[in-house]
C-alpha cells in the first residue's frame, strides 16, 4: 500500500512538473541538467535532449564567475532557497525577463520561474503615461496660471478707463446741459456702464477668491461661523422677525479654509434672506452632520424657490440668475460651487417654485 502511495504522489509531482505553465528545471551538485519541463524548452528554445547532461555555464556561459552563480551552488548547501527578479534571457527569437527562485530538491537544485515580460512592458507603459500625464498637467496648471494672468490684468485694467467713464457721465449729468431727447440715450448708457463696472468689480472678486484655493486649513468652528453671519444680517433679522434654525449636535466644528467656509454659508444664508417670501415668515434651517468620515451642510430655506429640475446648468453658471427682482450679480452660487469642488467636495440643490430651496454640500 505504500508503494501504491509513493507511486501516486511520484505520478502527481511529474504531472505538475510536465504540465504547467512556468518552466522548471533540476541540476545536479555539479550543476548539470537533469531534467526539464515542456514549459522550460518552450522558453529557452532549447529542446530537452540537448540540454540534459549540459552543465548551467554550457547554457548560460555568460554567469561564469559571477555572484548569481555562487548564490545558486550556496543553495545546495545552506538549503536556504534565493529568488532573484527580473532576469533578462534572449532565445534569439524574442527576448523575456523572469522571476527566478533557486530551491534544494533532495540532493538536487531546483529551478522555478515566472515570465513577468508582459507585466514589465505593462509597467512600463504605466510609467511612460504617468509621466505623459505629468507633462499634461504641468502644462494645464501653467496655462491656467497664464488665463488667470490674462483675467487679472484684463478685469484690473479696464477698472480705470470704466471709472473715468462714469466720471464723465456724471459731470454731463450735473451739467444739465443735456437736451431732453438725448436723456432716454444717456440713461440707458448710464445703465450699461454701471453694468459693466459691476461685472468687472464682480470678476476681481471671483479671481480673489481662486487665487486663495489652496489656502491654509484650520479648525472652523460652526457656530461662531454662523454667529458672525447673524450679526453681519442682525438687522434684516429682526426686521422681518427671520429665524434661523440650526444642529450641529453630530458635527461641531470642521477642518476648512476659514474664509472659503465662510463664504460658502454667507452666500446661502444671505440668498435665503434675499429670496424670502413677503407672505410667510423666513424659516432658514442649519444642519451640519457627519456621514461617514464626512461633513454633510444641508441649509434650506421656505423662500420663493425656483424651478430647479429646468434650470441644472444655469443654477450655479456664471452670472446666472434664477430672479431678477432683487439686487445680484450671478456670482455668489457660482464661488461655492467653485469652492466646494475646489476642494474635493460636491454641491447639489432642489427647488420648487413657492416652496422654498434646499442646499446639500457634501466638503
């Protein structure tokens, strides 16, 4: 019975020696091949006959006198198997690089391998990207810088030719020297002009703001954010008897910008106030959690909403408006959005014309 043992597992080792993929070898103490898998003759492009009875240097002359070769004959004596990584080996058809481990089989050694040359040409090609990638991106940051360059300037530049420009409309209007027929003219060229500061002064702001990304980062605390913010509006709070409701029970405080936080709440609370309903009582609700790692604002409002499912692109576009009866600009969604994503986060927001607006900032 144990010979029958012995002869099943004999045939089992010489099934996985003749059937697998990798390519194994076996050398005697002298360093001569004893036996070789199919897989190994398919590799070296030597067959089997020709290389039983060779010595490894008969094969690989060029590991004469060198340190892999007296690692290998150490094996075979300390019995401590050795591996050694990307080993190059031309068949002069093709060229491979392996993985090779050295081990002590009995009397013998053993060699196993792995052909790693797909996996090396896919790293390397990973690399050659990497750094394509590198190139593209230092080359967006410096035509980015260039663009913010050109914007600075341009929206810096036209201030003074548009300052002298409402000068000199207001000394024509001090004047009185204007014929009564011009002044429809006059009123409306007094109109584009002070549009035209407006956007200019409202584009510095916006290049202010983004030439802080980046900024230092500290620990904000949510409820002297919000405090301040109160105060800067106490006094169209009390007027119009606007309550503001806040929990921040699960998320207190943040790590943040200090500034960008602040303008991130400023532009949503003041926008609830600027857009409340004159027929119901403003409620602004504050909640601050923390999902997963994560700090999640939902700040919503009972004001005069808008249609949100219609208008996904223009809601946080540049110089876009959902109404038109108030004092604005266009830009205050946009810098928080601009910040939120900025800094990794997401922003998103429904609204329903009469119902009010809800704000969901995940940072």
């Amino acid at each position: 019975m144990d010979n029958v043992i012995t002869n099943l597992s004999s045939e089992i080792k010489g099934a996985f020696f003749d059937n697998s993929y990798s390519p194994f070898v076996i050398l005697d103490k002298d360093l001569i091949f004893v036996d070789i898998n199919l897989a190994a003759e398919t590799k070296l492009g030597i067959s089997r006959e020709k290389m039983i009875g060779k010595s490894l240097l008969d094969i690989f002359p060029y590991l004469k006198n060198s340190e892999r070769y007296a690692a290998y004959k150490n094996v075979l004596v300390t019995g401590v198997p050795i591996g050694f990584d990307e080993l190059t080996f031309s068949n002069g058809v093709s060229e491979h690089k392996f993985m090779i481990r050295a081990f002590k089989v009995g009397e013998y050694l053993g060699f196993t391998s792995l052909d790693v040359t797909n996996l090396i040409t896919t790293v390397e090609k990973l690399r050659e990207t990497k750094d394509d990638l590198k190139n593209v991106n230092a080359n967006l940051k410096r035509k980015n810088q260039e663009l913010e360059e050109f914007s600075y300037v341009a929206a810096h530049d036209l201030r003074a030719p548009l300052t002298n420009i409402k000068s000199l409309l207001m000394m024509i209007s001090n004047s009185n020297a204007l014929p009564l027929e011009l002044e429809p003219i006059f009123t409306k060229l007094n109109e584009a002009g002070q549009s035209m500061c407006d956007k200019v002064k409202a584009l510095n702001t916006i290049i202010s703001v983004k030439s802080n990304f980046g900024g230092e980062v500290e620990k904000v605390s949510f409820s002297k954010l919000l405090d301040k913010i109160k105060n800067d509006h106490s006094q169209v709070i009390i007027k119009n008897r606007i309550i503001i409701k806040q929990n921040f029970s699960n998320c207190q405080q943040v790590e943040y910008n200090r500034d960008q936080l602040n303008l991130i709440l400023e532009n949503l609370i003041s926008n609830a106030i600027k857009f409340r309903c004159e027929k119901r009582k403003l409620i602004i609700k504050v909640g601050i959690k923390e999902i997963e790692g994560k700090c999640h604002i939902e700040i919503a409002d009972n004001g005069i909403g808008f249609d949100s499912c219609n208008n996904k692109e223009k809601i946080f576009g540049l110089f876009k408006r959902m109404h038109d009866h108030v004092d604005g600009l266009g830009i205050g969604l946009y810098l928080v959005n601009s910040i939120v994503r900025e800094n990794g986060g997401s922003i998103s927001v429904e609204s329903k014309v009469n119902q009010g607006s809800t704000f969901k900032i995940i940072l």
